[in-house]
C-alpha cells in the first residue's frame, strides 16, 4: 500500500524475535551465525542467544517501516531455515521456557544477568517497541499520561503469547504477566515534568535498584537516545503488516495527545491502579471479550473500545494517509481473531509443530 497524505510524526519500530529448533520447537541458540549471514541487513544482538532484534530507521511513512521489517524478515527467516531454525513472532517460546537462556556477549547483557539473577535467567520476553517524536520531554510525559486512559486497548490488540512450557496459559499475553517481575513494570507514574522524570530515574539506578536507564521497564518510557516517547506493551507480532499497521496507531495516539496538550485542553487522569490494573484484564482477554474503559472504570467489549480508539485518533490517521490500512487490520481481527487466538487454534490442531508452521507462514 501507498501511503498518502500529509507526512506525520517520524516513527520508528523495533521488533524482537525468537529463534526456535526446527523440529523440536525448543528455543536454540545461534543469533550469531544468523546474523552473520544477513550482511547490510540491521540485525542486532538480544538478551539472549537465542533472540534477535532489528530495528527500522527513521519513518515517516507506515510504507516504509513495512518494506523495512518484511524485508528484513523475509531474509531472516530463509538464513534461519538454513541453520534448522524457524524465526518466531511470539512474545514467548511455547515451549522450553523454563530452561535458562544463554546470554549474549553484550557486555551489558552480562551485567544485567549478574546483577539480576535468577528475574532474567528465563526472560525470554519478546516484544515489538515503537518509538514515536515528541517536541520535548516535558511534552513527552505529558503524552505518557494522557495515553493511559488507552493502555488496555494498546494490550488487547497485540496480545501474542498464550502458551507458555506446553499448555495455554488462560493469557492472550502471558509475556505482559512476565514483566511485572521488574522493579519498574507496568504504567509509569503520572510525571510533573521532563526534569521529574529523568529525577526517579537518576534515583533507580543511584540507589542500585536498576542498573541503567536502559532497564526502565515500564509499559511507555521516554527514549534516553532519541526525543520520543517508547511504548513496549506489545508483545512481538506474527505479521510485520499488523505490526505497522499498530505503530501508526500508536503515532496517531501520540499526535493527538500532542495536540490537546498544546491546545490546553483538560487532561483527564483516571486513578493510577486502575491504569495499573486493567491491561492485566486486557492481558487475559486479547480481543476475545471485554476489556476496561480506565476512564470509566466500566467493563466493554474489546472490538467496542478499539472502535472507539480509532475514531479518537481518526483526524490524525487520516492527515497521515493511514486511515485505509488501520481499517484492513482491524477487518482482519474481527475475522481472524487477535494473534493469541491464532496461535491457540494452530496449537489445538497441531500441537508445536502447528505452531511452527504458523510462525513459518507470516515470515516468509
């Protein structure tokens, strides 16, 4: 698809992979011989040996991020098949999640591990992060709280792991339970300013309880290398069409928010549990029932609240060109069902093998 419109806020993605054995399902270390034969391709290290990261550049156009990631997939996928590997776009392994990881070379990876323990021994999280400008930090934590009200939406829609060392963990995202482990998880607090922020920040890691900035671990963080707030709810996605097709939302979100808070217009705060709260109800449901209004505090069937989400931010997707293709994705959730289901339905008719296919199947 082509994009049209007015270019938008740049953007970017990161997405996360797991490299699972061919045969046995079972996560298998050997990013490193992939990533030696994806040369001029923006493969990158994970946590673990048996992840592997890419990132976009710079976007302005959901046409651009798409070629980016199919692409790079495509090519993964086929050095992957070489190397008896099948590359996975879910935010765990189904199986083999309990057998400790082997932990990059990455310097800093090692001091995480050393640090950490036993908390990041079996991480195998996986998730889809997408980066999105801001004109400034102060802005920044502005946009963070008033996203919140969207969070269990933003869960819902990309909940990709609900099986988890061999059965279904009654999740759609079993990863997001996973995350809450860390010292900071789940949605930030509400931020006086910029300076507020990187003010706790600076306190985690003085105080030793987190070993870098890099480790804030919160749903939606600001970037410390680049002026854009980060949102990392999403759990790794089968299809680098949905995942697009999320991060123009995201940015959509995100320019609204920038609008209203330049406008003046009244944030409205729903009570911070609640916020805390109801992406685990999203979590547990995927699109598949109801999730929360954190507004109101009411329960709503998913597709309703998704629905509504769109048409909050439907000025800022059709500025963008992207109207059209948030539209086809959300046709093809009310069809197909979210991820999660998808990979429990493989699973019910295949076992892990089905499941292999599946992953297969959105890579090639």
């Amino acid at each position: 698809m082509v994009s049209k419109g007015t270019p938008a806020r740049h953007f970017g993605v990161e997405e996360e992979y797991l490299l699972l054995d061919a045969e046995t399902g079972l996560p298998r270390d050997g990013v490193v011989p992939l990533i030696e034969a994806l040369p001029g391709l923006q493969a990158e290290l994970e946590y673990f040996e048996s992840q592997l990261e890419t990132a976009t550049p710079v976007c302005s156009w959901a046409s651009e991020a798409e070629e980016t990631l199919s692409t790079f997939r495509s090519a993964a996928s086929r050095e992957a098949a070489n190397l008896g590997l099948v590359l996975a776009g879910t935010g765990l392994p189904p199986i083999g999640g309990d057998v400790p990881g082997t932990v990059t070379s990455k310097p800093r990876y090692q001091t995480i591990s050393r640090a950490m323990g036993n908390l990041t021994a079996r991480y195998y999280s996986t998730g889809t992060h997408v980066h999105v400008e801001v004109p400034s930090r102060d802005i920044g934590v502005e946009v963070m709280a008033r996203m919140a009200r969207w969070s269990p939406v933003l869960v819902a829609l990309t909940a990709n792991s609900p099986i988890s060392l061999g059965i279904p963990t009654g999740f759609a995202s079993w990863r997001y339970l996973t995350t809450m482990q860390w010292p900071t998880a789940g949605y930030p607090p509400f931020f006086a300013d910029g300076d507020d922020y990187d003010t706790v920040v600076g306190e985690f890691v003085r105080s030793g309880i987190l070993v870098d900035t890099g480790v804030v671990n919160w749903s939606i963080r600001l970037s410390d290398h680049y002026p854009t707030v980060e949102l990392r709810t999403a759990d790794a996605q089968l299809n680098p069409r949905d995942t697009v097709a999320f991060a123009v939302l995201v940015r959509a979100l995100v320019s609204r928010c920038i609008t209203e808070t330049e406008l003046g217009v009244l944030r409205r705060d729903p009570h911070l549990d609640l916020v805390k709260g109801a992406p685990g109800q999203a979590a547990r449901n995927g699109l598949r029932s109801e999730i929360v209004n954190p507004l109101s505090g009411e329960s709503v069937p998913a597709h309703a609240a998704v629905a509504a989400f769109v048409e909050y931010v439907q000025d800022e997707l059709s500025s963008a060109g992207e109207l059209e293709r948030v539209e086809e994705y959300l046709a093809r959730r009310r069809e197909l069902g979210d991820p999660a289901t998808l990979q429990l339905q493989r699973f019910a008719e295949g076992g892990i093998h089905g499941l292999l296919d599946l992953y297969r199947e959105h890579s090639a």
